[in-house]
C-alpha cells in the first residue's frame, strides 16, 4: 500500500531548483552598463556623436568650395591611404594620444602614410579632463606625435573634447572648471608648438559641459562635429568652422570630413 509522504521533500527539491534556477539566471544575465564602458584608449573622435546627436543626413553638392578629409585612430588598423587619396581625400589627422596613459600603436602608419601619399595631415589627442591638468596632457601629446613643423604638409594638433565615454558627460566638471581645464591644455600646446591648437567638438556638449563659452574662437580654429545635411548652430564665439566632420560611414574610413575652403585653405593653415 503506498505510503502518503509529508511535502518536506518536495519543498526541499523545489528550494534546490529555486536556487540553481536564480544561479543560472544571473549568468546570463544582460551586462550592466558598467559593464560595457569601453578600455581606456579605445575613445575616437566622434564616439559620442550618434548616440548624443543621432545621424540626419549628409550634406549636399553646393557652391561652396570644400576639401574633402579623413580622421582615423587604431580601431581602424592600417589605412588604405593610396585608396583614399586616389578618392579625393586630401588631408588627415590621426589619433596619437588620449589623457597620458595611451599612445596609437598604428599612429606612425596613419600619420606618416597619409604623409607619404600627399596628404596634409595633422595629429589629434581625446581629451580626459578628470584624469590630469591640460597642461599635462598637453605636453604629453606633444611629445607622442602631436607636435608642429612648418613643412607645409603638418595641421596643428586637435583638441578632442567631446562626451566621456567612460562616465559622466562632462568629466565631473562644471562649466567654469572646463573651460580652465581647455585654457591650460590650450596655453601649454601655444607654448610648446608656435601654434594655436585646433578645438574639436559638439555644439550640444560645448553648450552643456562649457556653459556655451565663446573665448576660444578668435584664435582656436574650429572643427564642428554634427553628421546632418548642413553643421547647424556653432557654439559661441565662432561664425564658421574650419572643418567639419559630417559622417562615421564614409567609404574607406568612416570618418569622413569636410574643410571649409579649396586645397590652398588647407596649405595656409599648415603653414600657420
């Protein structure tokens, strides 16, 4: 005759079950964003550009005459330069460093390649305000690729001061701190190079992380990123920008840009 047990085992399995089932279900659980904050190193010119400002077109034929460019780092490895150049593309600038813990290890391939093919072409550094001073890392740049030579075929260094991909928007800064933080970077590169360094940007991050602030543009010429049919509003300060970067899917490279004048525009601001 069967006999009739108490449900403690049952309950017991079911505990067991309960439990391995929650083990295998943080597992696989989707990552937090903490988990998919990118390396240190790995930021670019424009990583936050999409996801901030989204994508709207790319610009249109018009009668304004404009030099087509590139900008690269190390995600994209060795760059077909012959390719582009054969393109059209005339100039270039290439990721050398980022805060003062990295260097682009494909830096003398895309800064001399570009060289080499007939491209003007310049450095750029991404800038960390929360980690050292800008004078710090201005130095730094400097001294890994970011210098200036009146060749006649070297850009002056870009400042690269967009969102923060690996936290807050504005690197834990107020609008005044970064606006101190972009005039140290800036008088120490002046200092060093002979040059006034090129201000990469975004009009809504320059709006909201510098207070919209307009004492830059007289000296600092301006590279607006905004991937749209046309660069829209300007930050503060400036009535035109010097180079535009209007899209991330280019053919080649991505990152495609447009200098707002003919070729010897280009030449005149190597040659300072």
């Amino acid at each position: 005759m069967p006999v009739h047990r108490s449900g403690t085992a049952r309950v017991r399995r079911l505990t067991v079950a309960g439990a391995l089932l929650a083990a295998f279900s943080f597992a696989f659980t989707v990552p937090s964003s903490a988990d998919t904050t990118p390396a240190r190193g790995s930021a670019y010119m424009g990583m936050g550009v999409l996801a901030h400002d989204g994508r709207s077109g790319t610009p249109t034929t018009s009668d304004a005459t404009q030099t087509e460019g590139v900008d690269v780092a190390s995600y994209q490895g060795n760059v077909a330069w012959s390719t582009l150049w054969s393109s059209g593309v005339k100039w270039a600038y290439t990721k050398a460093t980022e805060g003062t813990y990295y260097t682009n290890p494909y830096f003398a391939q895309q800064y001399n390649g570009s060289y080499n093919v007939g491209m003007i072409r310049g450095a750029y550094h991404f800038a960390t305000p929360d980690t050292t001073s800008g004078a710090t890392q201005a130095n730094y740049f400097v001294d890994h690729g970011g210098g200036w030579s009146r060749d006649g075929k070297t850009l002056p260094g870009a400042l690269d001061i967009e969102w923060n991909p690996y936290g807050d928007a504005c690197y834990g800064k107020s609008a005044s701190a970064m606006v101190s933080w972009i005039t140290d970077f800036l008088n120490t590169y002046k200092a060093r190079t002979g040059r006034d360094a090129v201000i990469y940007t975004a009009t809504s991050w320059w709006t909201q992380c510098t207070g919209n602030y307009g004492g830059f543009a007289s000296k600092n010429p301006l590279w607006i990123a905004r991937y749209a049919s046309t660069a829209g509003t300007l930050p503060a300060g400036w009535s035109y920008y010097t180079m535009w970067q209007y899209t991330s899917s280019g053919p080649t490279v991505g990152d495609h840009d447009k200098f707002n004048g003919a070729l010897d525009r280009v030449q005149a601001l190597a040659n300072g």
